[in-house]
C-alpha cells in the first residue's frame, strides 16, 4: 500500500498520542519528584542546575549517534529496549538518595530519550497521509501538555502524603507506554531499506538546505534569548509587581493553557500554509507579548499576554514538526529531527547559564523587555533570509513526504519531537520522551 494514497492510521495515532501523555506526566512527576527531593535534603541551587543540565545536555551531545539509529534501526526493537532499560533506569532512582547517583542516573535517563525522541518523530510522517500531519502532530502535542500539566500537582500531593519513592516507581512503570507503542503501533520503521532510502540517508545534510538551516538556527538564537524567562519571571512576577504564590502559578498556567488551545487549532492548518515564514512569524507573535509584559504595571495583566504567547508556541511546535518533516528526506528524518533538538537543547542550556548571573546585576523588568525584543528582533529578521533562500533552492529540495516508499501494512513508520520550551521553543528537559 502506498503511503501517499493509503488511509492514515488514526489508531497508530491516537495510541502514539496516549502513550505520549503517560510518559510525559511520568517524566514531569519524576522532575518534580527530584527537585523536591534535592531541596528536602538541603541540596541547594547547584545541585538542582546539575539535575537540569544532565537532564539536557546528551540530547544535544548524543544527536548524531541517535538520529543515524533512527534512520538505520528497526524502530520497534529501539522503542522496546529503550523503554526497559530507561524503566530499570527510574526503578534504580526511587531508591538512591546521593546528589551524585541521582544526577547520573538522570543522565541516564536523557540518553535513552536523546534515542527514542528522533526514533518516534520519524514514525508519524508515514503513520498519516501528508495533508493529515498537521493534525497528528497537534493531537499528540496536547497529549504531552496534559500530562505535564497533571504532573506537577500531581507530584507535589504524593510526595507530601507518602513520599519520593512511589511517584518515581510510577514514572519506571510509565515508561511502559513507550514499550506498548513500540508493540502495539502497527506503522514501523525501517526492516528494510531500499537502495534509493540509503542513498537519501547517505547524502542528506541540514546544513545543505539554507531554509532549513536557517529556521533551526533562528528557532535556537531565540530560544538562548527567551528561554532564560523561566528564569526572570519569577524575580519580575513576584519581586517587581509584587504578586502573590497563587498569581504566579496562574500566569504560568495560562501559557500553557494557550499552547493547548495552539496546538488544536494549528493542528488544523492546511498543509500548504505551513511554511517557514509562517513558522516565524508564529516566534515573533509568542515573543510579542513577553515584550509587550514587561511594560505592564500588574501580573493580572500578563494572563491574557501569556495565553496569546502560549497560542503561538502551540502553533511553532506544530509548524516545527511538519517543515522538518517536509523538508527532509523520509529515510534521513531521523537525523533531521536529532539535529532540531540538539539545536534547541544547546540553546535552552546557554539561556539557563546566562539568566542565573544577569538577575544579579540588572532589573528583571529590563531583562524580560530584552529577552521579548531580541526574540521578536531575531524572528523578524530572519523571515526575508528565509523567503530569499527559499526562492533561489526552489525545486532541489525533496520533499519528505514524497520520498517515502511503499511499505506494507504491518510495517510503516511514528511520532513527534520536543516540545518548545515555555516560554517558547522545544525542550520538556527530562520530562519529555516523544
């Protein structure tokens, strides 16, 4: 059967989809859990920093190595012996204390993700016909905000009534969705390849498409200047406008309560107005009003801002994930989802790094107008060198879809990439699997 003329599998979809809120919910409770657990036993800031960066950083480090296993690897025996070993890995955590161990054995953790996250991306192009991604792509992201946003509560009230140990158990056992989808989704990637699929495999570079090399490398120079609001907002929030605990959460929920609303109604975009510069004007409206918050005299004020920059960082991850999946060739797409996350993974890192030093020496209003404006600056410029370089690479481009072979029907391909970290770009750190 034909990909391009075949049904889309709408319950490959939907069991991608829900493994993904399990996992997710799994990865958040566990972060929580962590970070609860370093702060109780008067581990202090470095220590949390240590759980972060190991968290990320073999996502960006391991990228080349995962994205040839993507491409080159049976994606059920990847999908199943990474979620044993990742589920093992969590089980070992529940019982460890030491700073030390724990931020190893997440390390760990974040390898087995730095796997199977390019390995489940490349699956759901071939899982749905070309004009149905935008809409798997959507579901399965609100499936991951569903379970990061049950996490975090969800943590806070098991660790209180009965500790650290069952709310990580439950995360080994969620890893179990990973080996179900593995199992149970009947689209499945790659028992053989073709001679044509190697050859694409073999020759592709993101570097060699100027558009796409430039979206990633805009999306990063973005994401290094805004993510460090995670950061600022709490010291701008609380300290400037003077807010209370209950505010706060409130303004952080509502930008993920718009990436919700984002990615349903983006997921429904035609395929044909998903483009580059569509995807940056999209970053350029998600950094408006984080500038446009800066200059606001109360927090009450930044939920409605928040929600519309949330509205538009759904809509980026959906973009995101059908350009990559267009642009690149099917047999490398393994290789070009690896390379946007480490891309977006090496600039949260840097964002982090900077943001501690620069709230010690400067004003957080001013700090969140420069993140607001050196993201809206970035996007704006960029979208004239992508229209340019798109123009002039017209037609040499292959796209992913129609370079997809025939396979049959047991045995396709599955899922989805990180997501854009809040407040904008992709990166769930260790509470993201698919």
């Amino acid at each position: 059967m034909s990909f391009t003329s075949g049904d889309s599998r709408w319950s490959d979809v939907y069991l991608v989809a829900g493994s993904r809120g399990v996992s997710v919910c799994g990865d958040f409770l566990a972060a929580t859990t962590l970070a609860l657990v370093l702060q109780q036993t008067g581990h202090g800031g470095l220590a949390v920093s240590g759980l972060l960066i190991a968290a990320s950083l073999p996502l960006a480090l391991l990228a080349p190595i995962a994205g040839r296993i993507a491409d080159r690897a049976d994606s059920r025996t990847v999908l199943v012996l990474a979620g044993l070993a990742q589920c093992l890995v969590c089980a070992v955590l529940a019982f460890v204390r030491n700073p030390i161990a724990i931020i190893g054995l997440v390390a760990l953790l974040a390898c087995g993700l730095a796997i199977t996250q390019p390995t489940l991306s490349a699956l759901i192009p071939r899982m749905v016909r070309p004009e149905d991604l935008a809409r798997a792509s959507g579901l399965t992201q609100t499936a991951g905000i569903v379970g990061a946003l049950i996490a975090p509560a969800l943590a806070g009230i098991l660790v209180g009534q009965s500790g650290s140990r069952l709310p990580l158990l439950l995360d080994a056992m969620s890893y179990l969705a990973l080996i179900v989808a593995g199992l149970a989704v009947r689209t499945r990637r790659h028992p053989a390849r073709t001679d044509q699929e190697q050859t694409q495999d073999q020759a592709f570079r993101v570097r060699d498409d100027r558009v796409l090399a430039v979206m990633i490398g805009s999306l990063a120079a973005v994401i290094a200047g805004v993510n460090a609001i995670n950061v600022f907002d709490v010291f701008f929030i609380r300290g400037t406008l003077h807010a209370s605990t209950t505010v706060y959460g409130i303004v952080g929920a509502s930008w993920a309560a718009g990436m919700l609303l984002g990615s349903a109604a983006f997921g429904r975009f035609p395929p044909r107005k998903i483009t580059v510069p569509a995807l940056l004007a999209l970053v350029a409206g998600s950094c408006a009003p984080i500038l446009a918050g800066a200059a606001v005299g109360s927090a009450g004020w930044l939920i409605p801002l928040w929600l519309l920059g949330g509205v538009c960082n759904g809509g980026i991850n959906v973009f995101v994930f059908v350009i990559v999946a267009d642009r690149a060739p099917a047999a490398a797409h393994g290789r070009a989802f690896a390379v946007m996350t480490a891309a977006v993974q090496t600039a949260s890192l840097l964002g982090l790094l900077v943001a501690g030093p620069l709230v010690d020496h400067f004003d957080p209003r001013l700090l969140v107008a420069a993140a607001g404006a050196l993201g809206l600056g970035t996007a704006l410029a960029a979208i004239p060198i992508v229209t340019r370089a798109d123009k002039s690479t017209a037609g040499s481009v292959q796209p992913g879809f129609e370079s997809s072979t025939p396979v049959s029907a047991p045995r396709c391909d599955a899922s989805h990439p990180d997501q854009l970290p809040m407040p904008v770009a992709v990166a769930e750190g260790i509470a993201s699997r698919s």
